[in-house]
C-alpha cells in the first residue's frame, strides 16, 4: 500500500459516520453516501481528524473525542437580550445560530437558547461544547486535493466551486 492511499494533510477524504452524545442518542449523521472534508484544513473537529490521519479506504473504527478536542469545554452560560435587538420580521426560535460582532469588530457565532415575547436568551458556547463524542466511521474514499480546494481549505465536490 502506498503513502497516497492513506489519509494525510491534503487529501479529500469521503466518510460516513454517526455521532452519539454521552447518552447514546443519535446527534449527527452523514448518511449513506458520506461527506467529504480537506484533512488537514479544520473542516472537522480536531479529535476525530486526529483519529482519521493515516486510515485507508475501508477502515472502520469508533472514534471517542473528548471536549477539548471537539466543541471545547463549556465557558459561561447563556445570556438574555431584548427581543427588540433582533429584526422585527425575523422570527427567532431556539436552535438558530447567528454572527454577531465583538465589540473589537471579529465576528462571534451565538446559538439562540430560548424565546420569550420581550426577550432571546444566546449563548456563545457551541451546542455540543463540553460533551465527550462518539464517531462511528469508515472511510470511503481518499483523493488528493485540486489546488484551488486547497488555496480554499474545502473540497468542492464533483461540480466544481461556485461559492467564491
């Protein structure tokens, strides 16, 4: 087997997995035909990233991530805002992620935690921040990146990139 048939950094891997929470309950899955993600870029949690680099076509195996390989440790808790710092024709349920500016201008990503009539309590941690994992994976399929899907840190599948 040669070094090209393993996952390294560069190299457009297809997997299918299912990801459980601590409880065992389904939290995410790919489906039948997979996803593809750029090893190596961050297009996946560095934990189960981690765990793929140097697995081949037809590896199967369980991959246990912990926080801070995954979503990071909980930091904070939510908070409550006035529903009037939201626009009026947007209606806001519990789920929906958005950005919003620091005050130094980076941008944040907050998830809406709860609704009420005067106010939208957010949270900066991500949903799954401070769970532990679990990945059920195979990889099925290895190829190396085009140039631009590494200039742009993503695969962009068989149609090409339309998005730039």
């Amino acid at each position: 087997m040669s070094q090209n048939d393993r996952i390294t950094s560069g190299k457009v891997v297809t997997m299918r997995y299912r990801l459980t929470g601590p409880d065992g309950k389904t939290l995410d899955e790919s489906g039948a035909e997979g996803m593809e993600y750029l090893h190596g870029a961050g297009n996946i949690v560095p934990g189960l990233e981690k765990q793929l680099g140097g697995r081949t076509v037809g590896d199967a195996f369980e991959a246990v991530v912990l926080p801070a390989e995954g979503y990071g440790e909980r930091q904070g808790g939510p908070q409550k805002v006035p529903r009037t710092s939201f626009p009026d024709d947007v209606e806001i349920e519990v789920g929906m992620e958005f950005i919003a500016q620091r005050p130094e201008g980076d941008p944040m990503t907050l998830w809406v935690v709860g609704v009420s009539s005067d106010s939208v309590e957010i949270d900066a941690n991500h949903p799954l921040a401070g769970m532990t994992l679990t990945f059920d994976v195979e990889v099925l399929a290895i190829r190396s990146a085009t140039k631009d899907e590494i200039a742009h840190g993503h695969p962009h599948g068989p149609d090409g990139h339309h998005h730039h």
